[in-house]
C-alpha cells in the first residue's frame, strides 16, 4: 500500500482523531480486510502521529496466520491532516526517519 488520502486538508486536533483518519484511510486502500488500529504503538512526532494497524484477527488471538503482511505505518499530518501510508519495507524507524526528514525539509522552504 501507498499514497495519499483524498480527504481534504484541514487540522487534526487529536491523536484519537489522527487514528480515525489513518484507518479510514487503510480501509479504503483494502476495505476487503477488518484492519484495526494498534493504539498503544501509535507514536506523537513533530509532525502529528503515526498510527500502526494489524488485522483484527491476529490483534484478538496473536495467531500469526490472521496476519496480513505488507501493511506499513500510517503518517497523519497535525496541520494539515494529510495522511500517507508509509511504505512496508524496512524497518518502522527507518521508514518513519526519512518521512519526518522530508518532511522537516518542506518546513524550511
């Protein structure tokens, strides 16, 4: 998965927010999977959050062959509310890393 939300921009005011358009988002990429968001792992960076998501089966029994592999983090924009789906390859960090360096960078212009 990867992209953008075509929600219009506007200002997200909370992290409870921020994960509500992430899912929407996931869901509209796959609505054929019941994704569900990992509440504890979402993360508060300068930028706004980044929500994760698992399939709800593996969220409610941990078998691993609920899962569904391929699905990356979710940035959410505070300012801005746009939401992109972070690519699946490589590590959180890294991934999460170059997108708040991109980002940083676009502040400064």
């Amino acid at each position: 998965m990867s992209g953008q939300s075509p929600r219009p921009p506007g200002p997200v005011p909370s992290r409870a927010a921020a994960i509500i358009l992430a899912m929407e988002a996931v869901a509209a990429a796959d609505p054929t999977t019941d994704w569900v968001p990992v509440e504890e792992a979402t993360r508060e960076r300068p930028f706004g959050w980044v929500v994760f998501y698992t399939t709800r089966g593996y969220r409610e029994t941990g078998d691993p062959g609920q899962a569904k592999p391929g699905n990356g983090p979710v940035a959410v924009e505070r300012a801005t509310g746009q939401v992109t789906m972070l690519p699946s390859a490589g590590h959180p960090d890294f991934v999460i890393g170059v997108f708040e360096a991109a980002w940083t960078e676009r502040q400064r212009r």
